[in-house]
C-alpha cells in the first residue's frame, strides 16, 4: 500500500490485460483433462475422456504435436488439402453429369415405348 497525493491509501496490484493472460497462455500451453463416466446400479455405461491443451503453434511443436501437417483437411501437402479435393469431386461431378446426359435419352425411350 501507498498513500497518494491526496492523503488516501491506494493499492499496488499489478494488473493483467486479457491480452497478456492469452499471450502466457498460449506460450506456456494449458492442458485440461477430465472423464466423465455414466453408471446404472454400479454398471457403467458411458465413460468420455476429455483432454484439452490449449498453446501457440509453435509450442505444440516443441511438445511433439503436429497433426495438422498430416491430416488432409489441414495440410496441402501432395496435392491432398482442400483445393485437390474440391477439384477431384468437381472432376467427378462432370463425370456424372455427362453420363446423365447420354443415357437419359436411352431411358426416355425405354419408359415411354
């Protein structure tokens, strides 16, 4: 405690700005865990096993998690990311799309004769 020019008592406590907490947190990484498990007459029936780290990037690196470099929805890495998938399923439409147009004729006659 300190007294002001006033002649009051004002309290010293360092302050943390939500930008400061998240800047820590994300360099030092947060990890939660918990179970959550559903028993009927000491018979379980649902258990679910929560963890949660939360960090920086770079710091799941240094941990040893990096998922997203494998995963296909994440990483564009030989031609497996989003972008490569949206051109094979629009490939794969016209494909369709022009297989329709050449046999509905053929059915036309077929239901109608």
């Amino acid at each position: 405690m300190s007294i002001n020019n006033n002649g009051n008592f004002q309290h010293s406590v360092p302050s943390t700005t939500l930008g400061d907490l998240l800047e820590r947190i994300l360099d030092k990484g947060v990890v939660i865990s918990g179970d959550i498990k559903i028993k009927l007459v000491e018979v379980e029936l649902l258990t679910i096993q929560i963890r949660l780290v939360i960090c920086s990037v770079d710091r799941a690196k240094e941990i040893g998690i990096d998922w997203w470099r494998s995963d296909s929805h994440f990483s564009n890495l030989e031609g497996t990311g989003p972008a490569a998938r949206i051109r094979e399923l629009e490939e794969r439409l016209a494909r369709l799309e022009g297989t329709a147009k050449i046999e509905t004729p053929a059915l036309a006659e077929v239901n109608h004769g």
